[in-house]
C-alpha cells in the first residue's frame, strides 16, 4: 500500500505549538485496522487518512483508541499539506467526503478556511459530579449537543487553573468536555480547554471541532458572529471563528514539522 506520511501543527504559526496531526496520503482505502494500529504508533490526537473520491477527497480520523466523526485541526492539517506539496492549487477548494457529512477548506490570505457545520449545545443540567471532577468550580452554564458537554466558569483564570481528575471524567458519558470563559485578552473574545480521556486524549492542545459549539455559544451571549479564540491549553492556539446560519468558518494555520517514509513491512501490513 502506497502511503505518504506527514506531521503538522495547526492553529499556529509556529513550530511545536498548537495541535500536532498525522495525515496520511494514500492512493486507495486502507483496512480499518491497519489505520488503527498507525494511529496508535503516531500517538497524537488525531492522525487523518485521505484518497481521492470523485471530485474531492475522502477524510477520516483516528485517534490511538478509536475512529470519531469530526475533527478540526487534521482537517486543517490535512488541507494544509494537500496544498503545500501541489495537489491542491491555490485557488481550488478542498472538498472532504466526510462521516459529518462535506467538509470544505480553502485558503484566506495567510489562513485557511474551514466550513463546518454548527453543533450548538442545549442547556442542560451539569452531569453528576462534574463539578467536583473538575475541581469544585461554579458553572454558569451547563449544555450538552451529541458529542460533548459545554461549561461556561467563572473567569480565564480557573479555566487555566483547572487540574481534572481525568480517570473520572472518563465515566461522563460524551465525547469530551468544553470548558470556557470570555477572554482577559483583549486580543480574544474568549478562551476555552477541551478534556476527552474517554478517546484516550486527556486534553487535546486546540480542538476545531469544539469551536463549532463554542461560535453558536458567543454568539448569543456576546451578540455577534465574528470571534477570535484562544485555547488555553499547554501548547495553546489561535481560532478564528465566524458563526453563518448553521454553519461555522474556522480559520486557522499551520506548519509541517516532518515528512516519513513507512517501510516495506508497514505498508504490506
């Protein structure tokens, strides 16, 4: 099986921050396990896979444990590779064949341009124990969509300060939890963290698809559309964010860190 290998770190500019992907090119399908077992041996976030399909690209995701539906920054990553090495022209869209359904990218200036659809979060009552698991904060709001709960704290200062008990936070039934405050920055208009361990990641460093939930969020409460985030994470990283009816634009950039050959043993595998 052909397949070219790749690092890359979205939502920044600079190497070794923002949030490291695998994308891996290849000419045809690959065996599920077979990008299971790549995923693991990768051991970041997310690792994508992408082949042509029709008059785009089909995209999935793999983290070390598990295939999920939607992922932002390999999608970034993944854009990003396809249009430094030439198989995407400046001008072109990139179309992915997703299971979130079609997933479009393209260049803006210096950023590239990703359209997602919306998933905002209905207000609910916080899962049991949270709170505690997240260090007895206060919620000022507590929501849930299908994949992930969303919590608004009190200020950036506890949302960095948080220390989880993650083998706890494994028993909460959703994907991940968003946590989020508005921003002390005046550079951001607000900042957020994102938990997942129940997917083998105990915080992912900047998490594109979490700000699908988080644009339809500010929006309501800040009453505008266009949003500069941060997430707050150790590496940290920069969204930009544009709620459009039920579809959000996240901006973002990226560098390639490293490209890899996969020996003879691992591509017959």
């Amino acid at each position: 099986m052909k397949a070219e290998l790749y690092q890359v770190d979205s939502f920044t500019a600079e190497p070794f921050k923002g949030n490291p992907a695998g994308v891996c090119l290849l000419e045809q399908p690959a065996p599920e396990s077979w990008m299971q077992n790549l995923a693991m041996e990768m051991n970041l976030a997310e690792t994508a896979y992408v082949y042509p399909e029709s008059d785009g690209f089909r995209l999935r995701w793999f983290t070390p444990a598990t295939e999920v539906e939607l992922c932002g920054h390999a999608t970034l990553a993944t854009a990003h590779i396809l249009f430094e090495i030439g198989k995407l022209k400046p001008n072109d869209t990139a179309r992915f064949f997703t299971k979130s359904g079609i997933l479009t990218v393209k260049k803006n200036n210096d950023f590239l341009e990703m359209n997602f659809p919306a998933t905002p979060a209905s207000q609910c009552p916080k899962p049991e124990n949270l709170s505690r698991v997240l260090g007895n904060v206060n919620f000022l709001f507590s929501g849930k969509n299908d994949f992930d709960y969303l919590v608004e704290l009190d200020s950036e200062d506890v949302i960095k300060s948080l220390k989880p008990d993650f083998d706890l936070l494994k028993k909460v039934t959703a994907r991940g939890i968003i946590v989020t405050s508005r921003s002390r920055n005046s550079q951001f208009d607000f900042v957020s963290r994102f938990f997942a361990p129940c997917l083998g990641i105990n915080e992912d460093p900047v998490t594109g698809s979490a700000h699908c939930t988080l644009g339809p969020y500010w929006a309501k409460k800040l009453g505008k559309s266009k949003f500069a985030a941060y997430q707050a994470s150790h590496r940290g990283g920069i969204v930009q964010v544009e709620l459009i009816g039920d579809r959000v634009l996240l901006r973002g950039q990226a560098v390639t860190i490293f490209s890899a050959s996969l020996t003879d043993k691992v591509r017959n595998e």
